[in-house]
C-alpha cells in the first residue's frame, strides 16, 4: 500500500519545519484530534450543556407555576367547601 504524505510547505527560510507526523486520514483513523476537531467538540459539548440547563431551568419554572395555580385551586376549593358547609348548616336552620 501506497502512503501519501503530504509535503511540508517551502518556506523562505529552506526547510526549517519538519512535515507533519501525520496526514488528516491518518490522524482520523488513529482517532488523533487535532486542535480545531478539539474546539468545535468542546463547542458542541457545551451547547447541549447549556440547552439541558434550559431545559430543566423551564421545566422547574413550569412546575412552579403549577404548584401555585395548584395551591391556589385547593384555597379556593376549601374557601367553597366551608362557604357550602355554613350555607347547609343555615338551609337546616
């Protein structure tokens, strides 16, 4: 098999960089990340951290606000309960 390597860029100054270890294919079948490949999954990593936060952060506030609408159902439906008690204990009066 045939390795193609890609040639290290002629400079002004004559070959004062080494060539590159590998080639992108290479480094991608090794499961080499380069710097860039390392940025966009730290990108990635943190945008879906932050949506889960999001996430959760609107689903507690949901739950919040129906914990309240919940307290405030059961207040009323007591404040009816003993509106209906005293309006019983007036009818048998």
């Amino acid at each position: 098999m045939v390795r193609w390597r890609r040639l290290h860029h002629t400079s002004t100054v004559a070959n004062t960089c080494s060539p590159p270890p590998y080639t992108f294919r290479e480094m991608f079948h090794l499961g080499i990340r380069s710097r860039r490949m390392r940025k966009r999954e730290d990108l990635k990593q943190k945008k879906e951290l932050e949506s889960e936060e999001e996430e959760e952060a609107s689903s507690e506030e949901e739950n919040e606000e129906t914990m309240k609408k919940g307290k405030d159902t059961q207040a009323k439906d007591k404040k009816d309960e003993e509106n209906s008690s005293h309006k019983k204990k007036s009818d048998k009066k």
